[in-house]
C-alpha cells in the first residue's frame, strides 16, 4: 500500500545518502561499519541515526530519518550494513541503456533485456516534469555502464529496486581463474560459502563435439569415441595403414623362399609401413616391410601377388589414438562407457563424424563473503540465489546454537516473518543441513534456523525482489 511505498522511498533515501557520503570521503563499508559499531558485530540504530544526522546536505528529512530508522529494527549487521552500500535495480521491460543523461544527445550502446540486474552510480531527475529520471548504472552481465530511463512518461516503469545479488554454494564446488569453464581452480568453496556477483551470468559458446561410431583394433568392440572435443584437440589421426584383405603370412626376409614365417596376418589386420613398397621383379611380387599393430611383430609382407592378387590395400578409414579416450555405447557423449581406447591403438571409423552441440555453461565471476577470493563459477543446482534478509516459507524454531541436537529452542518461527542475515550459512554435518544466524524482524530474537531441510525443502526463503514487501 502507500505506506509500505513511502517506508521503501525512505529507507533508499538512507542508503543513497549513505553511498554518496562514504563514496565522497572514500570511505568502504567495513571501515564504517567498524567505526558505528565501536568493533562490535552489529550497528545500532541510534548509532547510524546519529551518523546520518551528521552528513551536510544528505537530502533526508526528518521524517525519511524516522522511517527508515524504524523500519531497521534494532540493529544492522555487517551484512546488512555493506548492501546498503550499494544499489541494485532489476529490469523488468527492455530498455536501451545509451551515452549520456540527455536522451535527445545520447546514442544507443546496447538493449538492457528484461531480468537483467544492474548497479545504481548515479541518479538524475530531469530540470521538469517533461524529462524522465534517469539512472547510470553498471550492467552485471557484461560490466557495461551507461545511462538508463526508470519510468517513461506515460508511467511505464522499466526497473525496479532489488536486493543485492549473491549466490550460496550449497555443496563443495570450485571457483576458476577465467570466464573459461576448463580454466584452473582458484580454490574450493565450501557448502555455505556466499559468493557477491561482481559480473554475469554470462553465458559461453555453445559447445560443439565431433564423434564418430567404429570397431576397436584390439578387440573389436564397437563403440562411439570423440573425435574433436569442445576445446578443438583431435583424439584420433588419420593412420598411414595397410589393412590385410586376404589370409597371408609375414616373413623375416623381403625373399619370400629364404625367409621363415614369423605368423600369419589375419583378415583386417592392421599394418603400419615402415618401408616403401619393393618390387620383386623375379617373382613377380610387391613386398613391403611392416609392422603389425596388434601386437608389434616386424616383417615383410607380400601387397600383391604374381596372379595380380591384393593381399594388403592403404585405408582411409582406420585410425591411430593420439590420446586416451573412452569407447561409449551411443554417439551421446553421457552414454555409457565401454572401455578405455588407449594411446596408439588404432580404431576403424565406420559412422560419422556427427556433431553434439551442447548450450553454453552460464558463468559469474564472484567474490566470497567468507573467504576473500575472487574467481569464476558455472551456475548450476550446487548454487542457490541469496540475500541477507530471509522468510520464512514454513515454521521452524530458532536455537541457540548451530548443532540442532545439542542447542535449546528460543522459539518458532512462523510461516511469513522476516529474518536477517547475521554471517553466512554454515554445514551443521551432523544433520548435513546448512544453518544460519538471524535476527527475527518482530522482536529481535537472535539464534540459528534451517534454510532447507536434508530433503532439499526450502525451510527460509532468500528475499530477491519484493524489497518493498513488510
């Protein structure tokens, strides 16, 4: 209603003013938030009433102070206290993001496209009523910055306020140097870890495998292999083989009657060259020196016969492995594995190349609350939308402690309340369920509650884009 309006406009006219005069004096939000605090781990509200009441020209009146002071409840955290640092909007109707405040001077950079979040630099109101408010900002997805229109004229809003984005890692995953996938580990996040978006989700190229069906040399085993992978290395090579076409044996001398047979070669037998071709003008014979690739014997080998008669032919289908790789049932890449084609074993193409496209992983470049680091993560289910402030989606109990065997219950928790981030989740493994300190919005109470049950129920919910909800 419009009083829940009012209390939301006075509530970013305390943060804008705050952003404005930390961003004057140079100022970070741990550096404030140690000083309101006097080191402790919360700031209180008569505290930062009285650091608020102290900047000139804030453009908060007396009656914004009130409200937004008593819509804060008793205390902010450190959480609290560094997202009030920073203003986020949501797209909600496409909207072209250009040079400059002046529309009529500004040129086109991009279209901001509807669910994009961006950063608040800066907001401007028109000299009249004629001209829009407009908003510099920063785009997440690409870290571009421009200019942006709120509300068209005829009251069409383009944004909206939300809450500043950060994603909980929910399992162990990885955070990667570069927007590249296959980029090195950075360092391992622990289940709970909070990560602040600083760029993205940006998505990759699609990815595209080359895999082709075929008989294994060793054995014979049909299967699929890949060919080319996503990031363009060739696992087989074209091989420069004879295949055997007719039953015959390798000898130990290139004179078919003074040498002795070392075996006979099989049909479809490979052989790799080690010679060129010789002719035996006597016999009336093409021999060639080779060696067999099943099992490594050296000899000489008759191609062709007197009568005309093609013992041995050059194939353009047989490969040699140049790296291992597996042998899978279907030409799926996530098909069941047969068996490991190894290095150097040849293998016969008889289908393909076929190509697997598969979409781009959705990257973010992020920075751990806990940890510090700064890298790159896919998203996936591992990762879960995160806010400091929480609902509750269905009742639970607050303890006093993190171990829920161990701890009392200060008291439940009804479906609909409001809660606030205190630090970050933390695995309680012996439930193997990620817990965290709140502060209940209705009377202050502090303890540790459930976000999701071990059978994945959403127990609290990340307040994202309902900033003006009571």
């Amino acid at each position: 209603g419009p009083r829940k309006q009012v209390t939301h406009r006075a509530q970013l006219a305390l943060q804008r003013a705050l952003r404005k005069h930390a961003s004057a004096k140079g100022l970070q939000p741990a550096e404030v938030f140690k000083e309101l605090s006097n080191g402790g781990d919360a700031v209180s509200a008569q505290a930062l009433r009285k650091f608020l009441e102290n900047i000139p020209d804030s453009g908060v009146n007396a009656s914004q102070l009130d409200l937004g002071i008593d819509k804060l409840a008793t205390s902010l955290s450190k959480l609290s206290m560094a997202s009030m640092f920073q203003e986020y909007h949501r797209c909600i109707k496409d909207i072209a993001i250009t040079t400059a405040f002046e529309v009529k001077e500004s040129k086109t950079i991009r279209k901001l496209l509807e669910g994009e979040i961006v950063e608040v630099l800066e907001t401007r109101k028109g000299d009249d009523e004629s001209v829009p408010t407009r908003m510099r900002c920063r785009a997440l997805v690409d870290s571009q910055e421009g200019w942006i229109t709120l509300k068209g004229n005829q009251g069409t809003a383009f944004m909206d306020t939300c809450s500043k984005p950060f994603f909980c890692s929910e399992q162990e995953a990885s955070l990667q140097t570069s927007f590249a996938s296959s980029s090195e580990e950075v360092c391992k996040l622990v289940p709970g870890e909070v990560l602040e978006v600083l760029e993205g989700p940006r998505q990759e190229e699609a990815l595209e495998t080359k895999r082709v069906k075929g008989k294994a040399g060793k054995d014979g085993k049909l299967g699929w292999v890949t060919l080319t992978s996503p990031a363009g290395r060739e696992n087989l090579e074209l091989a420069k083989l004879l295949i055997c076409k007719q039953p015959i044996a390798i000898t130990t001398t290139f004179d078919i009657t003074e040498g002795k047979s070392i075996r006979k070669l099989e049909v479809g037998e490979p052989l790799e060259l080690l010679e060129e071709p010789k002719e035996d003008a006597v016999r009336r014979l093409t021999r060639v020196k080779a060696r067999t690739k099943n099992d490594g014997k050296e000899g000489w080998v008759t191609l062709k016969g007197n009568h005309g008669t093609s013992y041995a032919d050059e194939t353009d289908t047989h490969y040699i492995c140049k790296f291992s790789v597996p042998l899978q049932k279907r030409c799926a890449t996530t098909s069941e594995e047969i068996r490991i084609i190894e290095e150097g074993e040849v293998f016969e193409v008889v289908d393909g190349p076929k190509s697997e496209t598969k979409e781009g992983a959705r990257r973010v470049r992020a920075r751990g609350l806990s940890s510090g680091s700064e890298g790159w993560f896919t998203l996936s289910a591992t990762f879960t939308e995160w806010s400091v402030r929480y609902k509750v989606a269905q009742s639970t109990v607050l303890n006093d402690g993190i171990a829920i065997k161990d701890s009392k219950v200060i008291r439940k928790l009804e479906a609909g309340e409001f809660l606030e981030a205190l630090d970050v989740p933390e695995l309680e493994k012996s439930a193997g369920v990620l817990r965290a300190r709140v502060r209940a919005e209705k009377d202050g109470a502090t303890g540790f509650a459930t976000i999701r049950g071990n059978k994945g129920t959403e127990v609290m919910k990340p307040v994202l884009f309902d900033s003006k909800e009571d």
